[in-house]
C-alpha cells in the first residue's frame, strides 16, 4: 500500500515538472517577441482546392470530343510512316527526322487556358458544359467506366473492369482481406 503512493506522488510531481516547464517556455517567448501571444496561432498555409467533377471553371474552354478520338491511343500520326503520337509536339518532333515542314507551339503567355471535356454519351450528365469535367484523362477514364466495354477481369475473383488501373489497384487487394468463420464461410469484412 505504502509504495504505490510514492509511486503516484512521483508521477504527479514529474507532471507539474512539465507542465511549468512548457509554461516558462512560453512565457520566455513572450517577452523576447511581444508580438508573440499565448492564444494566437500560427496562421497555416491554405491550400487552394481544385474545383470537384463535374462542376468546371466557367472561364474554361469546353472541348467535346468523338469517343473514336477520346479512346484513341496515338491521335496524331505521320503522314510519311503513319507511326502515331498521343501528342501534337511529338509528331512535329519526329516530323524532323523526315525533313518536313515542322513547328513547335510556343506559349506565349504565362497563364495556361484551362479546359473542360464533356462526354460524348448523350444520355450522361456529364454530355452537359455545366457538368463537364476537368482534364483529358478523367473524362476518358469516365467514358470507359461508365459506358465503355469491359475488358479487364481479375483472376481471383472474376471481377471485370473497363480501365486498366482500376484492375490493377484491384488484383492488388484481391483476397488479401479474408475473415472466415468456424463454419469455413468467407466474408471479405
């Protein structure tokens, strides 16, 4: 009995200990730094948020494109050898080794023209300006999950995905998050 109460007076004690330790620290700090005060806050750093699918930039350019064009892997191809590109500035790169005519874009302002894409699905929400979404690769990973075949099918399970990455993230975790029961049923949680 004796001995448990020296323990708990000690660590009362150390507790005070620290306590006024941290609060001579902060008085210190306030009166090297008047400008420093026990109830301001360090201001932190705001983040600014992207605008969430679906609602774009109303100042953003909005591109609707052929879903022939959205899933085309190599859209700029060579006249000469017919090798394809999936940009414009690659063509005109390689159109340099065939000695023709070619020109590089330049930006001429600092400030990059933001663009929105609409599906090209009638029916979708997204077909809509208003509902357009932000960048060239969310709008073909829409296209695809949403109204796209499926041509991706996990090994395990039997699963089937339209984007590669989806399958991908999947096959990952497939199977690894079993719970069995003593009755030898699975349950995935």
């Amino acid at each position: 009995m004796f001995p448990t109460a020296i323990s708990n007076n000690s660590t009362s004690l150390s507790e005070e200990a620290s306590v006024s330790s941290s609060t001579r620290l902060l008085q210190d700090l306030t009166t090297l730094n008047p400008l420093v005060s026990t109830t301001q806050q360090i201001p932190q750093k705001i983040k600014k948020k992207r605008n969430l699918p679906g609602n774009p930039d109303p100042d953003a350019e909005v591109i609707a494109l052929s879903p022939k064009t959205l899933l085309a892997t190599n859209r700029f191809v060579c006249e000469i050898c017919n090798k394809g590109f999936q940009r414009d500035q690659n063509l005109q790169l390689h159109r340099r080794g065939h000695n023709l005519p070619w020109k590089l874009k330049q930006r001429t302002s600092k400030e990059i023209k933001k663009k929105a894409y609409v599906c090209p699905e009638p029916t979708c929400v997204h077909h809509h300006p208003s509902r357009a979404l932000g960048d060239l690769t969310g709008i073909k990973k829409h296209f695809c999950r949403k109204h796209g075949e499926k041509k991706w099918k996990c090994e395990k399970c039997s699963k089937i995905y339209a984007v590669q990455s989806d399958w991908k993230a999947h096959s990952k975790t497939c199977g690894t998050r079993e719970y069995r029961c003593d009755c030898g049923t699975l349950f995935s949680r």
